[in-house]
C-alpha cells in the first residue's frame, strides 16, 4: 500500500511537473521570472536597502503562486482532461491525488528556490536558526496557498475563469501586503488591514528573523499562531467543503 501511493505521488510529479518543465520550457521561465520583477524593483527604488527583504519576499512568493497555482493546474485535469472522473472510482484518494499535484508544484519551484538560496547566503548571511525559520514559514504559506488553489479548483467552472482567480488571489496575498518591504513601511491606519492577509504574518515573522524587523516575543508567537491556524483552517475547510465526486 506504501509503495502504490509512493508511485501515486511519483506519477503526479512526472505528469504535472517534468512533463511541463520538459515540453513547455516557456511555462519554466515565466515561473522563474515572476519572483524577481519585484526584487529588482525594490533593490532599485530602495537603492539596494531593502535587498535582504526583497530576498526573503521572493521566497514567500513563489510559495504563494506556487500554492495558488495548483488550481489551474487541478481545473484543466478535471474538466479538460477529465481525470477526476476517472480518480473518483479509483484507489486513488483526494489526499494522494492533491499531496502528489502539491509535490509536482514544488519540484516546478525548484529553479526560483535555488536561486532564491544563493541569493540568501551572499546577500543576508542567514543563520541556521533563521533558515529554519524561513523554512518553517515557507512551508506554512505553502500549505495554506495549496488548500485555497484546491478549494477554488473544484468550484471552478473553466480554467480560464481559474487563472482569473489565480491572479487575483496571488495579487492580494503577495503583491499588496508588506512582503517585499516591512510593514513598518505601511502607516497605520492602513496597517490594520495588511494584517487581513496571512502573508504578512509570514513576512514580519521572516524579517524579525534577520533582524529586519524587532518585535516582542509575544507578537512573534502571536503572529506564528495566527499563520499555523490560518494554515490549519483552510486546509480543512479545503478538504471539507471540496467537491471530489459530483452530487
């Protein structure tokens, strides 16, 4: 049983990933892209200051897009290509069946992390606790931008009205909020509604581990709280309210 969900998730990898890397490089180069076009424009208008933080916001938003992008991919094997049909009545489970396409939207990441590493050790000089804070982080954006891209792609109609939804969601969570820059940056009557988005929780917990930021332990823990139960609330809402077999 080990072994069948292991090839499970190894073939999503391959049908989702390898094969779009592989025969549609031009997919593999916009994904690279879209976590620098903010980092340039940040390095240049802040005159290289805020740098380390564009850094750390590239990360939270190719976990982002990533996440959210899962609902094109989960809309065009629905209702293009009718896989979930053929799943529904399968040993095929929707945890496997989303684990795997989640695993296949990391690995079509690996390009903007490596990148992103690099970047990190020349630039920020992370320690050992703070890249597993990051990662820590990372891994909790992911989760909760995968639960959303799912939730929204059993609703979705077409994948053309999925991408809709793709933009629109990722433009809100890492393009508004403070996640290339501190919310120190953002004056305070408006501060109350970057804290609306999860993503920012994400970015000050990144940046007060570099030092960018200097908050109390409480608001820390606070905020790590905040984005573990958002994390937690949208993956089960995803697996509760999703449609896996048509009424």
């Amino acid at each position: 049983m080990k072994i069948n969900r292991l090839n499970q998730l190894f073939a999503s990898i391959l049908a989702n990933a390898v094969y779009a890397m592989k025969n549609f490089p031009v997919m593999l180069i916009n994904t690279v892209l879209a976590p620098f076009g903010l980092l340039i424009i940040i390095f240049f208008v802040s005159h290289g200051a805020l740098l380390n933080v564009g850094i750390l916001g590239g990360f939270i938003l190719v976990m982002v897009n990533n996440g959210i992008s899962i609902q094109g991919d989960l809309t065009h094997l629905r209702n293009d290509m009718k896989l979930q049909d053929m799943l529904v009545s399968s040993p095929v489970s929707p945890a496997i069946y989303i684990a795997g396409i989640a695993l296949s939207e990391l690995v079509f990441s690996i390009p903007d992390l490596l990148v992103l590493s690099v970047l990190a050790v020349i630039f920020i000089h992370i320690s050992a606790a703070g890249a597993l804070t990051l990662a820590a982080v990372m891994l909790l954006t992911f989760m909760f931008s995968v639960s959303l891209g799912f939730f929204i792609s059993t609703i979705s109609r077409d994948v053309i009205e999925g991408w809709a939804f793709m933009g629109l969601i990722a433009m809100v969570l890492s393009t508004l909020p403070p996640v290339y820059y501190p919310i120190t940056y953002v004056p305070m009557p408006f501060r109350y509604i970057a804290y609306l988005s999860p993503t920012t929780f994400s970015a000050m917990i990144a940046q007060e581990s570099i030092g960018v930021l200097n908050f109390s332990g409480s608001f820390i823990t606070l905020s790590w709280i905040i984005l573990a139960a958002v994390s937690v609330f949208l993956l089960v809402f995803a697996i509760k309210r999703s449609k896996w077999r048509e009424d």
